[in-house]
C-alpha cells in the first residue's frame, strides 16, 4: 500500500514523535511505502507548557518527513489535505491525542477523503482528554465525523469512541512496545552513565509531569518510614508540564530532601534507557489515563511496574505477575513497593515480563488497522 501518516514526527520531540515513526517502520518492514506528515506548528508557542517542542537529536535517515501542516491555520488544513488527496494514498493513519487538534486533523482527512479513494484510520490515544477544556466534546465529534474507522489503545477509550459514532468500525489493540530506545544495558552501565552510586536502589517516576499522573501521590507514598530502611531512593525524570513549585513544597514538607533524585529537562531519546535500565521498578501513580507509552518502555526494557486502576492501565499489567495494580491512594501506593523491595520481588516479575511483552508488537497494530479496512 501507500500509506500517509499525519502527525508528529522529527523535528518535534516526545512519545507522539516516537510513536509515528516507529509504526513508519513497521509498515516499511511489511513492504509498504510510507511518508509521514508532520506539523510546521504544532503548538502556538504560548500553549506549550514545555521548554522547546523540538528534538535534539539527529533526524532519522530512514523515514521521508514532510514538515506541512500548520495547526492553526485553516487555509494550510485545506491545502495540505489537497496535497494528500492528489497523492491517492491507499491509507491514511492519523495519530488523534487532543481534541485542540480536531479541526485541523478532521479538516485534513475530510479533503483527503473526497478522493473516494483514499481510507482514514485514526488511532485514538485519547477522545476524552484528561485535562478538560471548553467545545472538547464538539471538537471531538468533529473528528470522528471525518475518519473511516478506530484503533482504541485502551478500552476505556474504544467506550469513549461509542459516545460520538456508534457505526463506523472499531477496535482495541493495546500500545506496542516502544522498542525504539535500543537495547539494555547493565545496571551498573546504566547507573555509571547517569551519575548514581550502585550501593542504593531506586524506584522511577518518567514522563511528563501533569497533575493527572499523580507524582504528589508517590512523594506521599515515598515518605513511608519503611522506606528509611531499605536504602531506596526515588528518581524523577521528566519535564515539568505544570507548577514546579507545589512538588518541590511537598517534598520539603515530607521531609524527602536529599531522597527524591529530579532531573526535570526533558530525557532525550538516547538517554532513556539509562533511566529505565538503572530503576528497579516503573512507578505510574495516575490519577486519570487511558493508557501509557511509559509502560511500554518499561516492557521493552523488562522492568517490573506500579500502575493505579484507572483507565486502561489495568489492562496490561497483571497484578501480581508483572507488577502491581493498586488504587491512587498513597497508603495502596507505599504497601505494594515497600512489598515488592521487602521481598525482593524484581526477579520473579522479570520471567512474567518476558512473556507478557510478546502481545505488543507493532505487527499487531499494523494488523489492526487492517482489520479496519
């Protein structure tokens, strides 16, 4: 086939970067030819919470990017979905997160659409965000007005789907792995690389920092006394996406200092596996999700995980098997690792782990969407 994926990619950085590419390639790697779409403006500079939208490190030589569509302009909209209509892809698969970006994706695949050629896939990380805004219930049935079918990555989400099209195909496929961040490494490899003595253990926080994933929840779990004699120490590696302020107050109000490990820039691509390989478990105190590619980092790199029973993280961490399903509450989020460091529970998690990984592959989601067509 001749797929067309609109979404984020190189130059920009993140998960949702990550994610495109990544299935780029497996469509490569099944024969298809494959180009990706990607924003000239993502986010107008004052609705980004981050430092820069952009990656640091080299563009990828192996995928054709082409820097096009302009989020906010609906003249760009209409001219870039022109562009892709006149290509007559076979496919088009576009990445829907935000429902900020529903009118310019839904506009886009209405013009390619006109084609009565050209099929639309959206697969969905979210339809009803986490953080909600005015119109994100009409945005949202604006964009799955425009699409053929769904690929929901939780079921929470492929729930969500019905309230706006009861009609159209849909299916759930879980998250593949985020395989992309190359292979591990040692423990003391990894420790060595990014500065931390081998004689502590340690527990970590990844991602983004938004109040929905909870990090207050496990600084509260963290201040347990268990913890004092274990030598374990928390690492936090993430961008704060919100009040830094509130955290560091906590943490002083807990008493933590000189416990909690905070590297808040954002963790290039080449640097995350020495988070990951260094950590003896994955912690995700979410208050609210759908799913997360940090479990998927945490699969590819064979770590046990801590995730809350909200949205479809449940889904794909069998309690007790790879880890911990636990309610976000900081007394649930405290028993389960002083648990799981009390009675060495990391080996006994790996073998599960090792099984369980083998259900993501990005061969099921380039299945999926076939299904769809």
């Amino acid at each position: 086939m001749k797929v067309i994926i609109i979404g984020t990619a190189y130059p920009y950085r993140g998960g949702l970067a990550a994610y495109n590419e990544r299935l780029a390639r497996e469509f490569v790697s099944e024969g298809h030819e494959v180009e990706i779409y990607t924003f000239t403006l993502q986010y107008p500079s004052f609705l980004f919470p981050g430092k820069t939208q952009y990656s640091s490190e080299p563009a990828p030589a192996d995928l054709k990017i082409i820097r096009r569509v302009n989020s906010v302009n609906p003249l760009n909209w209409i001219k870039t979905g022109r562009e892709i209509r006149q290509k007559s892809p076979d496919l088009v698969v576009i990445k829907f997160w935000l429902p900020f970006m529903a009118p310019c994706l839904g506009t886009i695949a209405r013009a390619v659409r006109r084609n009565n050629r050209t099929k639309v896939v959206s697969i969905l990380d979210n339809i009803i965000p986490h953080e909600k805004r005015l119109a994100d219930r009409l945005f949202a049935s604006y964009f799955t007005g425009s699409v053929d079918g769904f690929v929901a990555m939780s079921k929470s989400v492929l729930a969500d789907v019905e309230l706006f099209d009861k009609n159209k195909p849909k299916v759930f496929c879980p998250h593949p792995l985020y395989d992309n961040f190359g292979e591990k490494i040692t423990r003391p490899e990894a420790l060595q690389k990014i500065g931390f003595p081998e004689n502590q253990r340690y527990m970590l926080f990844f991602g983004f920092i938004r109040d929905y994933k909870g990090l207050d929840l496990l600084l509260r779990a963290f201040a347990d006394s268990r913890f004092r004699a274990m030598n374990v120490q928390l690492m936090v590696a993430g961008e704060f996406y919100n009040n830094s302020e509130q955290y560091f107050a906590l943490e002083k109000e807990l008493g933590l200092e000189g416990k909690v490990i905070w590297r808040t820039d954002f963790i290039p691509d080449s640097e995350v596996k020495n988070y990951f390989c260094a950590a003896d478990i994955i912690v995700q105190p979410y208050k609210s999700a759908t799913q997360s590619g940090v479990t998927q980092i945490a699969y590819h790199f064979e770590k046990p995980m801590l995730v809350t029973n909200v949205g479809g993280l449940a889904e794909i961490v069998p309690d007790g098997k790879v880890g911990y399903i636990v309610e976000p509450d900081a007394v649930a989020i405290a028993d389960a690792l002083v648990d799981f460091y009390g009675n060495n529970r990391i080996e006994s998690y790996r073998e599960n782990i090792l099984a369980e990984k083998e259900k993501y592959s990005w061969k099921r989601m380039v299945e999926a969407i076939n299904k769809i067509l």
